[in-house]
C-alpha cells in the first residue's frame, strides 16, 4: 500500500514537472515572438533570464524556437545567444541569489547578455543597428526581465493577494504573451488582443481605477509595440481600463459600459486612425465578460484586490495600548485638575450672603448718623430685620416699611432707600448664584464627558492587549468576498484573542449597505475562512457602517421582548433591546424614562439609544453609562432622567453581568431555581457621577433571565419567579408576552404604569 502511494505521489509530482517545463517553454516562444516596433524581440532573452532554475532552459528553449520562427528570419540569431548565456547563468548563479534578489538578479542577465553579444557582434565588425537601439533593446530585456521574474514568483508561491509592484508585473507579463499571439486572426479580429481586453475588464472590476489604469496601459504598450498602427487602440486600452475602473462600483455592468464608451470616444475621434476590427474585439471581450459566471471571476478577484498593509509586529500593538492608556490617564487627570481649579476659583469669587448687608451698609448707610449704632452697638436687631426683609424678596414679594419691625423702623432715618438698595444687592446675589450653579453644572458635565471618554480609551487599551495578533492571511480572504459580492470593503480588521477567538470588524460605505446579504456574507466568510462565524452586530456610522463578526459561541440567546403602554397609549416609556455585538456577547438594554406619556419615551429612548450605539462601537458598560449620563444632563435645562438596566452574557463561557442604574431587579431561572439578582442606585440624568452597580453569575444552557421595568412589578417580583419555575416550553417571544399581559392583569387600575418584560433563554450555539 504504501509503495503504490509512493508511487502514485511520484507520478503526480513528475506530471507536475512536465506541466511546468511545458508552460515555461510555450511562454518563451509567445515572447520571443512579441516585436518592439516591427524590429526589436528582447523578450524571449527577458524569459529564460526570470524563469526560476528549474525551467530556465525549458524557457530557452522555447524562446530560440520563436526567434527561428520563419517570422524572426536571421534576425534572431543574436537573440539565441543571449538567450542561451541567459539560461546557463540563471543555471550556475542561482543558488548564491536570494528569493528577494531574483527580479534584480533577471534584470541583470537579460540586460548584460544580450549586451555582451551586441558588443561582441560590433567587434567583430558584423552590421549591426545603432548603438542607441541597442541599448534601447537591452534595456527592454532588462525590464521585462524584472517583471517577468516577479510574475513567476507570483505563480510558484501561489501568492493570495497581491502588491501594486505584482499586479502590474503580473499584468505586463500576460499582455506580452498574449502580444506574441496577435499574430493569429480571424478575418482580422485576433483571439489574442481580445484576451487582452478581458484581462483589462477584469483588473478594473476588482482592482478598481488603480489596477484598470495599470492594466489598460500595459495592454495598450503590448498592442502598440507588436503594431505601431494600432496606437489609437492603444490609447483606447489605456484610457478605457481608467474608466472602467471609476465604474467598477456599479458592478459589471458599469465598467464593460465604461470601457466601451471609452475605446468608442477614441474611434469616433480618430476614425481613420482607429481600426475597425479592434471595436469587434473590444464587443467580443466585453460581451464574455458579461456572461461569464461569478465563479468564473474568483481567480481574478483574489488576483487583482488591493492588498491591505496590517501592522503585523507586537511592538506595534504594544505601543497602541501605551498610548492609548496614557491617553486614558491624560484625560483622567484634566477632569481632576478642572474640578480642583474650579474649587479653587468658587473660594475666591463665589458670591456670598453676608456681602449682601456689607454691600447694603455700603450703599444706603454710608452717611447716616446713626450707621455707628445700627451696625456696631444694635447689629443684630438691624440684621434680623434685613434678614426678614431678604426672606420676604425670596419668597417672591414685595417688601415695604410696614415689613420692618416697628421699633426699627422708627429709629432708622432712611427706611425707603436702604430696602430698595437690600432688595437691589439680594437680586444682583440671585443673579450670579444661579449662573454660578449653572457653571458648575456644565463644569460636572464636562468633567462627566472627560471620566467616560478616559474610561472608554482605557476599555480599548484593555481590548487590545486581549489580542494576542493580526490574522493578514484571514483579512485578506474576507477582503476578496466581499470584492466577490460587490461590495466595497473600506476596512478589514481580524483580530486573534489568547484563546484563538478570531474577530473581525468590516468598514463599509453607507451606500453598501442595501448590498449586505448578512447571511450569505457569513456563510461565504465561514466558508473561506475555515471558521464558523455568528451573525454579524451591525452599527450605523452615517458615512459608513460597521460589521462586527464573531465566532458561533457554545452558547445562544433566544431573545423576546413585550411592551404594553400605560392605558393603551401610542408612546410607551420603557425603551427595551436584545442585540449580539460581534464579540462573542449578547447584550441587552431595558431603560424606563420618568413618569409616562411621550416626554418619558424621549429619555428612555435616548438612554436606551445610546447606551446601545456605544456599546455595539466596542465600548464597556461603565463607559458609556457616564456618557449616557453626560448627555442626559446636557440635553435640557428640565429634570430629565431614566433607569438604565444592562445584561451583558459572555457566549463562550456563560458569564452573565447585570449592570443597573436606578432598574428594579433581575428575574432570574438557573438550574431550575427561580432569584433575583442586581440591586439599583441613582438612574441616569440626575446627579454627576453615577455608576452601575454589577452583580456577576455563571449561567448554562437552558437558564432564563427577565428583565422588567417598574410597571410590571406594582405587585411585588414574587409571582414572576413562580412563572419562571413552571414555565416549561415556548419561546422567548412568547414567555415575554405572557409575563406582560399578566403583569397588566395583576396591576390595580389606579396605579398602571407602562410595561416592559424583556426575556432571554440561553441555548446550544452549535
């Protein structure tokens, strides 16, 4: 047995060989035949200098084949020379070359061989062309050499993805060959520059107006060089892949019209120039182009997709994290040092009660006779009659004579003016404390804003140093499925945790978006990627729109959620909702605004809003709970405020956070057992520097856990554990729907409140 496998593994490896040998040799004798303006042939040299060791001669051979072509006469015979000098160093040096010095090392055999054989020649006093020309053909050979060896590279190391430098190597190369075939036609038309064309459909398809450029011009340079005649479909080659490129997003019909339009233009321009039978070939290659199937278009989207450059080093990630840490801290300590500047500043400037009466004395009192007695000898009787007058002005009042007590009145000599000049300094003292308070206000929530950024750049720096490293290889497949299905991919992040978790966040245009078919997207990932991937959290940037991907966990959530509104109204107070954010956790979000009707579906919805657009963005809930905070403070001058309860579940191992601000507690069935769990403080939008109050447990498949707002617990939470405990089977959606029309039936009429049951049951991931 196993000498039949040896035997067969030998056979397949000779086939191999064999099919090596004869591409390089069928390759020599296309560009040997490929004429520079109907005289110079450096390409067969170029070919047997780039062909790797192993098929350098088989390359030679077949470019003297083509230089002893009845086409190539005696002209060729200084190119088998050069040819063979060329295979026999490539032979002899190739061991001392480095993989990364082979496309220098072809430049400079095929450049000096065929430069020692001219050199040869004209010392041997032999008719030869100028000395110009020959350089100039010698410095043909040495380019193409080098990209003909670059190309080569590309095929034997079956390269995924290509630089700009390969594409354009690899689009040189098939140009030149297909070049050395346009000899052939039918009536005129050649099967060869056809070909040419559809490889420049497809570079512009994929490789968008970089890669349709690259290609057109190398088309356009081959086709003109075999013949100087056709310059105008040259010309139309080189603009029409630029255009069919700035088409490319409109799929493959944008750029065969694009192409088209633009090989027309040039022939409508110069119509004697611009010959007939390159329109047909041009039709015949955008007509195939059209038709051919998508799997027929793999090969060339993997060929001509730009290459994403990935920082790929730990020092790079390592330095990420530090900045971003020290980032965190920066912002850390510019909210500590505003508060104390600010504490600093009140102690100096802050308006005082007690300068009300010295100002007053000042103002009113300054040339009285009697100042000396009401404000030394009788001061307290005089400052508790302005202090009934100042309680009098606070209350909202007018305050007169008949205000003051009788026995002080009498004795003071100006009563009139000294209360119009206490109830001038009270209001100017009512004036700069309420925008002294109103500054401090907008100070806490600056300094709100500044901790939950702070936090949030440290969540980041936490998140990064989870990744253990960058997969290219993964990002580079992901990239050409989406170019496989017509989308414009802006960014592809895979990201490999310390348990081999691959993540991976896609960046795309807003206008991609009626474009995403998520669930085919995550089958062709998975397939691609050899890796089970989940459905996707989709966040929603404006310009552009984020896919996050995660791996099927062990676990998944079936998610339910039920509202009833107080009294059947339209608007509900209670904003709810259940989402996977591409990391591996489903969250879910419960906000109750304050009180009913529409003014508390505005804050619940905000709350429960933005607490899920940061979250999805990869922020933790602490974070974006001070940001929720902020906002909800910042948003009016009017009380505003909302319960914000938060469930996140790790789907890898179970680990579930309850995360409340101001929310009643969580319903809870595990192994069976109904309890509550999570304990709520302050709710968002009251007071600067609320927190979340966390209770952590571990849950398996088959657990349950509900969320309630205020109105479904107007009874007690008793009843729901019961619920829970005899809840045998039904799903998420319908367990939710029972608890809220239950908990309606059990509240009294006059105290309804609106409802919400949120309900998450935990099943097998895969």
């Amino acid at each position: 047995m196993e000498q039949a496998n040896a035997l067969k593994e030998r056979m397949r490896q000779s086939g191999q060989a064999l099919l090596w040998q004869t591409a390089a040799l069928a390759a020599g004798f296309c560009l040997a035949r490929s004429r520079v303006f109907e005289q110079y042939t450096p390409f067969g040299v170029a070919a047997a200098a780039a062909a790797p060791a192993g098929t350098a001669f088989a390359a030679a051979v077949g470019a003297m084949l083509g230089y002893l072509a009845p086409a190539q006469g005696m002209d060729g015979i200084p190119r088998l020379s050069a040819t063979a000098l060329a295979a026999l160093a490539v032979w002899l040096l190739h061991r001392w070359i480095r993989p990364h010095q082979k496309a220098a090392a072809a430049a400079v055999f095929a450049g000096g061989c065929l430069g020692s054989v001219f050199t040869v020649l004209a010392l041997a006093g032999e008719e030869a062309a100028p000395v110009t020309a020959m350089i100039g053909e010698c410095c043909l050979a040495a380019g193409a050499a080098y990209f003909f060896a670059v190309c080569a590279q590309v095929v034997q190391n079956r390269n995924r993805t290509l630089s700009a430098q390969q594409v354009a190597s690899v689009c040189v190369t098939v140009t030149l060959l297909l070049a050395g075939l346009a000899g052939l036609t039918i009536y005129d038309v050649s099967p060869a520059r056809a070909a040419a064309v559809l490889v420049v459909l497809y570079a512009a398809r994929y490789g968008r107006e970089a890669c349709g450029a690259m290609a057109g011009i190398a088309a356009g340079f081959a086709i003109y060089c075999a013949d100087p005649t056709m310059a105008a479909a040259a010309i139309g080659c080189a603009l029409g892949g630029l255009v069919a490129g700035l088409f490319a997003p409109l799929g493959k019909f944008g750029p065969a019209v694009g192409f088209v339009l633009a090989n027309g233009l040039i022939a409508v321009q110069n119509a004697r120039g611009a010959p007939l039978f390159f329109l047909y070939e041009v039709a015949a290659a955008t007509l195939v182009f059209l038709v051919l199937p998508q799997k027929i278009d793999r090969p060339f989207a993997r060929l001509f997709s730009p290459l994403q450059e990935h920082p790929r080093t730990e020092g790079l990630r390592d330095s990420m994290v530090m900045r971003l840490c020290f980032a965190s801290e920066a912002l850390q300590q510019v909210s500590q040092t505003v508060e104390q500047v600010a504490d600093k500043l009140k102690r100096i400037s802050a308006p005082s009660f007690e300068k009300v009466f010295e100002q007053t004395e000042q103002a009113a009192c300054r040339a009285c006779s009697m100042r000396l007695f009401c404000w030394e000898t009788d001061r307290g009787n005089t400052l508790a009659a302005l202090l009934a007058a100042t309680r009098q002005l606070r209350s909202g009042g007018a305050v007169g004579v008949h205000d003051l007590p009788p026995a002080f009145a009498e004795r003071c000599t100006h009563p009139d003016r000294l209360l119009d000049t206490l109830a001038q300094r009270f209001a100017a003292y009512l004036t700069q404390d309420a925008a002294e308070r109103r500054l401090a206000e907008i100070r806490g929530v600056m300094t709100e804003q500044f901790e939950g950024v702070a936090h949030m750049l440290g969540g980041l720096a936490e998140e990064f140093r989870v990744y253990e490293r960058y997969d290219a290889e993964s990002a580079a497949a992901i990239w050409e499925v989406l170019t496989e299905q017509g989308l414009t991919p802006l960014d592809v992040s895979c990201r490999v945790d310390g348990f081999e978790r691959l993540t991976v966040e896609i960046r795309l245009n807003a206008e991609d978006r009626p474009r995403v078919n998520r669930a085919r997207l995550m089958r062709a990932m998975s397939q691609r990627c050899g890796r089970t991937f989940a459905p996707p959290a989709v966040s929603d940037a404006g310009r552009w729109i984020l896919l996050a991907f995660g791996e099927q966990a062990e676990l998944a959530v079936d998610y339910g959620m039920a509202q009833l509104p107080f009294h059947d109204n339209k608007l509900c107070g209670d904003a709810a909702t259940g989402f996977a954010d591409g990391r591996g956790r489903f969250v879910m979000i419960l906000s109750d605004g304050m009180g009913k009707g529409g003014r508390a579906a505005v804050d619940g919805a905000m709350a429960a809003g933005l607490m899920e657009r940061l979250m999805k963005a990869g922020f933790d809930e602490d974070s974006a709970l001070k940001i929720v905070n902020a906002a909800m403070l910042y948003k009016s001058t009017d009380e505003s405020l909302a319960t914000v309860d938060v469930t996140t579940i790790d789907l890898f191992s179970g680990t579930a956070d309850f995360c409340k601000a101001g929310a009643p507690p969580t319903l809870l069935r595990k192994n069976g057992r109904a309890a509550q769990v999570g304990e709520g403080n302050l709710p968002a939008g009251i007071l600067q520097g609320v927190q979340f109050d966390h209770t952590q447990t571990t849950l398996a498949r088959g657990d349950v856990i509900v969320m309630v707002s205020d109105g479904a617990l107007e009874e007690g939470a008793d009843w729901i554990g019961v619920e829970l405990e005899t809840w045998q089977r039904g799903s998420a959606q319908a367990l939710a729907e029972h608890l809220a029309d239950y908990a309606r039936r059990r509240c009294p009429p006059d105290r309804a409140d609106d409802i919400t049951v949120a309900v998450a049951i935990l099943e097998k991931g895969w």
